[in-house]
C-alpha cells in the first residue's frame, strides 16, 4: 500500500481510469453483442455494471477525502511557513542597530 497520501491519490486515480476505460470497453461490447445474449447474460451483465458503478463512486469518495487531507496539508505547511516568515521579519525588524533615535520629542 503506498505510503504517503500524494502515492495513495494516484493510487485511487489509477484505480478510477481503468475502471473507467473497463467500463467503456464493456459498453461497446454490449453495443456489438448484446443482440446475441440470452436475457440472463444481460442481467448478468447489469448486475456487473451495477458493481462497477458502486466501486467507481467508493473510489470517488476515497479521492476526494484524499485531496481534501492533502489540502489541509499543503494549507497547515503555508500556514506555518507564513508564521515563520512573519516571526523571522518581526525578529529582523526589531533589531536593527543602524536605527538613530528620533529626534523629534513627543507633544
């Protein structure tokens, strides 16, 4: 199982196209037999495309949850690089020894 949750995604996306392809596949060969079949290789076949469909909207889910923690990642690691920045600017700012007293007395 991959490890981290970018190798997981593309995991579940890799998933997601060969179910898709398989689907379309099965589709045309539906297109060019299903005049041969006998009702219960139909029903068969229903009950096929049933599955497929009900594994696609899993695998769906999964990418989706996916993305969204991979996102809350990528937000938390901004967040915290922004924090850093800012704490590295204040702490440059602060301490400036060039910095000449103002003249100017307050009122």
């Amino acid at each position: 199982m991959p490890k981290t949750l970018q190798e997981q995604l593309d995991h579940v996306e890799r998933e997601i196209e060969q179910y898709i392809e398989f689907d379309k596949a099965e589709k045309t060969r539906f297109n060019r037999e299903s005049h041969l079949w006998t009702a219960q290789d139909r029903i068969e076949w229903q009950e096929t495309q049933s599955d497929n469909a009900q594994t696609l909207r899993e695998l769906f889910e999964i990418r989706d949850a996916l993305r969204g923690q991979l996102g809350q990642q990528s937000r938390s690691r901004s967040l915290r690089q922004a924090e850093t920045e800012q704490e590295k600017a204040l702490t440059e700012s602060t301490k400036t020894p060039d910095a000449r007293p103002c003249s100017r007395q307050p009122r």
